[in-house]
C-alpha cells in the first residue's frame, strides 16, 4: 500500500484494480487521472461559457422551430463559403 492516498482511496483502488476492469493499481490509478483531467477541462469550457453569456456572447433559443431555423441559418452560410472557396480554386 502506497502512503500518497487516505486509507479510504487506497482500498478503493485496490478493490476495484482486483476486482473489475484493471489488471493492476497503477491502471486504475492512470484512469482516475485520465477522468480528472476531463473534468477540468469541462469546468474550463463551463467557465468560458458562462463569461461568454454573462459578457452577452449568447444567442437565445426557444423551441425546437427556432433552434431548426439557427442551424438552416449556419448550413446556409457553409454552403456559401464552400461556394466561394470552390469558385476560388477553379479560376
């Protein structure tokens, strides 16, 4: 047993290394990383979110019309630009 997690994590990791999908402790202790680096970069992109709606960097969405009419709208300007770009490289 490794002194670096309470006595708590440590038989935790040890159950779950011998008895579910780890063939040891240091795969279950690579995954517990592995999910807490996920999460803090889905707190990171929560935060920018949040600043971007505080900062008024939002649209609204109502219903489920409007939110068919939102992505009409960026498919529309898509084609456009593949358009353009397409019409560039032919000249």
């Amino acid at each position: 047993m490794n002194n670096d997690l309470s006595l708590e994590n440590e038989r935790y990791i040890q159950t779950i290394a011998r008895n579910l999908f780890f063939s040891n402790r240091r795969e279950a202790l690579d995954q517990a990383v592995t999910l807490l680096k996920k999460q803090q970069d889905i707190l990171h992109h929560i935060d920018v979110g949040t600043r971007q709606i505080k900062e008024g960097n939002s649209i609204k969405i109502d219903n489920e019309v409007e939110l068919e009419q939102f992505f009409a709208e960026i498919k529309t300007k898509g084609k456009e630009r593949l358009y353009v770009k397409k019409k560039k490289w032919l000249e």
